[in-house]
C-alpha cells in the first residue's frame, strides 16, 4: 500500500471512528452530502503511443509451442514450426534382455528389430499442468489453445536437425533463440516421418497404448491397457531410421554419455502443412517424445528355444525447444491505427507525460482511479479476438505494481486471474468495444517518486498469469522485452484509439 492509499484509508477510519461517537451522526451525515469539502472530477492524460514491429521475437523457454498455421486481415499469415532437441531418459540402454556386451560375448544376438515408432506430442488441456494427471480411455477431453477451424486436415513433416543446440552462447551466457534462426533452418536433414502425403485431424480423445503379448502364456496381453495418453499428435516414424539411429547403437559411446548424446541425435523439426483450414495448435512440448517399438528374440521355455518379443522404448524431447515462426501478407498501412498480434507481431509502446504526473502533484490531486482505454476498431472482421492484453515495464519486461494488487490474482484459471487490473475485453453487441487496463497504483508511484517514468508495452496475451518474458529484435536489430504469454498466440487486433483516463478527487 502506498503513501496516498494509507493517507485515504485511515482518513476513512477516523471519520467513521468520530461518527460513531457522535451523537449527531445524521447532522455530519447531512452536512457531508450537501457541503462536500472535496470536488471529484475525471481528466484524460496526454501519452504518446508508438508501434513496435519484430523481426524476430526469443522462441525458446516457452510455455508451450505453437504449430500451424493462421490468417487474419491485417496481419497475413502466420505460420509456426516446432524444433526440439532430443534426450536419453538414462544412459547406456539396454535393448532386450541382454547389454550389447553379453550379446557379443556369447556370440548371441536378440536381433532386435524396430517394428514401429512414432511421435507423440499432446494438446494443452485442463489437467496439462498436474504432473500426476491421469486419462481414462475412450474420454473425450476439453483442449485448450486451438485456433482456427478444428476440423481442418492436415500434413505433417518431421526432420533429422543437424544443427547443435548449445545451452550457452559464445559469451558463456544463457543462449537465446529467435524464431528467424537461419542456423537451424538451413540445416535440416531428410524426412524422418513413415509416410509423407498422410493426413490428420484434431482429436480430443485420450490415446490408449496396449501391452505386448506374452508368447509364454495363454492370455493375449496385447489386449490389455498399458497406459493412456492425453490427447495429442502421434505421428508415425520411419522404421529404418530409428533402427539406425538408435537400436543398432546399444551399448556404443553415442548413447553412453546425454552430452555426446545430444552432438549425436541433435534434434528435429516438426512442421506442417496442405490444410484444408486455418489451424494453429499451441502444444506441450514438455510432455513430448518418441515412442519406439521394437522386437527381440529371447530364450524360450528352455534352452533350445528362442521366442520373439517386444518392448518398448521412449526418447524424450523436453530439453532446448525453438519455434520458428514465418509471416506473409501483412498490409499494416493506416498509421493512425496500433496493430497488436501475437507469435512475431506487432507491440505498442505507450509513454505518460511527466507534465501530467507534475500536475496531479503539485495540485494535490487523490488519484482513485487510472485506466488505459484501448478502443477496438470494429471494421476489421476477427475470426477470433484476443480476450486480453497484457502491459509491462519495456525495459526489463516485468510486470507493473498494479498486477501485484490484482485482488483477483488467487483464481486458478488465468481467464479469471487479473480482472480489474488486465480487463477483459468488453463488447457490444457482439463485438469487441474496449479493453480496460488498469494502472492506478503505478501512476500513484510515479506521484510518489517511486521509480521511474519508463515506456510501457502493450501486447496481446494467451495467459495473463505468465509473467516470464523474453527478448525481441526490431529491425534495426535493437534488443527490448515482451511476455511470453504473447509470443504462443497467433491472435490480433486492430486498436483505433488510446486513452489514459485519470480520476480524482481534490481537497477544496
């Protein structure tokens, strides 16, 4: 609570105190309504607003990863593809019953076959976020994060990468990846997917895997329930890669070591394409892998036997993850309009007059209420608006003292986290009107001499409870900061006006 909010609230106390001992407490009630001492009135402040146009915005240490593709007037076509290194869930594998030594010691291999793989790569759902969630099988599930026409078919590629992806940078830092990242895209192998032209679809079913069948029992295991996956993509691989990549190499250096591991299989990308529809698909990539079938044979009932089984064995995919991002067709042309989208896009930056703040000050003005007015333009057609927008500080990219005030901030889902100081977007009949931004503490700060009179950015938001933010270029290569939550959104809108609307009450 600031210097100004302690001054009101025990100034409301006492007054009630002394009305309470009072025995004219209707007198000073009348008195107080027909003499106000104070004068309350409203004054739009003057702020300069600028657009900010990326040329690349850091796609790495996301939430989630966008995949797809989506279009929108102004703001052209936004298309996503995901590349993710590659990781051993444990050193030194074992394929089959047997290390690789044994097998070449007793001159006795398991043979051991790669019969199916595949990549899995789940929606985002309610329960995305329990580590310990569990699907039922057959369950049709609520998925968040979709944009566009879910009924859209669509083809999918993966791709060996054969570009390393370093956890630091040259300078020993922290690295960080852009969606333009000309070193990943120019060094992309052959397709590692089984069958290139096929097609797919969303579906919100959990994905159920069966176990393998046990040749030394009369039950048929393989119609057993090993396990059920969220829903998701699971896309079939190419046998013969995954063979010669992976099960040939038991008990060699590449899969001794996760380091060597990840210079050996660095990675792969993951796009797609040929859809019936706009579809963008937000995907979590922390819970990604790769799925190997594979056979073996093994000693059967006795010695003189052999028996082929089957097990299976998963890569994960939860270390280094970039998306790269292209955009065509954009027509951002009336510079009387701020364009605001998300994935690589278009911020605003917004700066309040210290003239203004000087006046409220030195006038002795009790701010009560501060909002940023962003009036949407209703002439552009929006397939989908974005519900909300997120404003920070522009030169560390964190969020403003009124986010922490938010007495909302506790709700478990973010659409309604943040209400009073990041509204929602407000319509009429059926459109979008406004947005409602709330910065009142942080003007009072400014009163107070309590930091500093920085720019603030404005962005589209997919979830207002993540705070993390990441780096940006502008085109002439010049660094600055913006959420996270608007990078994984292919969402835009179209703003016609800007006001800063300040209310007060004055001591007369």
């Amino acid at each position: 609570m600031n210097n100004i909010q302690k001054i009101l609230f025990f100034a409301t106390i006492v007054t009630l105190f002394s009305a309470c001992s009072s025995n004219d407490f209707n007198e000073i009630d009348g008195g107080l309504l027909k003499n106000p001492n104070f004068d309350t009135n409203v004054f739009t402040a003057t702020i300069q607003v600028s657009q900010v146009k990326e040329s690349a915005v850091q796609t790495n240490g996301l939430g989630g990863y966008l995949l797809g593709q989506y279009s929108q007037v102004p703001f052209g076509t936004k298309s996503a593809t995901i590349v993710a290194q590659v990781t051993l869930p444990a050193v030194n594998p074992t394929f089959g019953t047997k290390i690789q030594a044994s097998e070449n010691s007793e001159n006795k291999s398991e043979n051991e076959t790669v019969t199916e793989a595949y990549l899995y790569i789940p929606f985002f759902n309610p329960n995305s976020s329990n580590s310990n969630a569990s699907y039922s099988q057959n369950v049709e599930y609520t998925l968040d994060s979709i944009y566009g026409n879910r009924d859209a078919s669509f083809q999918v590629n993966v791709r060996e990468l054969n570009y390393f992806l370093s956890d630091i940078d040259t300078d020993l830092n922290a690295k960080i990846y852009y969606s333009n990242d000309t070193n990943i895209t120019s060094n992309l192998g052959a397709s590692i997917v089984s069958n290139t032209t096929s097609t797919y679809t969303i579906s919100n079913k959990a994905i159920t895997r069966y176990q393998f069948d046990n040749p030394q029992t009369s039950e048929d295991e393989s119609k057993k329930v090993q396990d059920v996956l969220a829903p998701g993509l699971r896309i079939p691989l190419s046998t013969n890669f995954f063979q010669t990549k992976i099960i040939n190499k038991e008990g060699s250096s590449e899969l001794a070591n996760a380091n060597e591991f990840k210079k050996y299989f660095k990675g792969i990308s993951v796009s797609a394409s040929n859809f019936s529809k706009d579809l963008m698909m937000l995907l979590n990539m922390a819970n990604a892998k790769i799925e190997i079938v594979y056979s073996y044979e093994t000693s059967g009932t006795n010695s003189t036997t052999t028996e082929t089984r089957k097990n299976r064995y998963e890569l994960s995919l939860n270390g280094i993850t970039v998306n790269l991002f292209n955009n065509s067709g954009e027509s951002l042309t009336d510079s009387s309009k701020i364009y605001l989208s998300g994935a690589l896009g278009q911020t605003a930056s917004i700066t309040i007059s210290n003239t203004d703040i000087a006046n409220i000050k030195s006038q002795k003005l009790m701010v009560t209420d501060a909002s940023l007015l962003l009036y949407v333009d209703n002439s552009v057609s929006y397939t989908k608006e974005p519900e909300r927008l997120f404003i920070y500080n522009t030169q560390t990219g964190a969020v403003l003292v009124d986010y922490q005030y938010d007495p909302t901030s506790n709700a478990d889902s973010s659409t309604y986290s943040y209400l009073y100081h990041l509204g929602k977007l407000q319509r009429e009949n059926g459109k979008g009107a406004f947005y409602q931004l709330r910065i009142t503490n942080h003007i009072l700060n400014l009163v107070n001499e309590i930091g500093t009179n920085v720019p603030l950015g404005i962005v589209v938001a997919s979830n207002v409870k993540n705070t993390n933010s990441g780096a940006y270029l502008r085109n002439t290569n010049t660094k600055g900061k913006i959420p996270s939550s608007a990078v994984v959104t292919p969402l835009g809108t179209v703003i016609k006006d800007v006001k800063l609307r300040i209310s007060y009450t004055q001591p007369k």
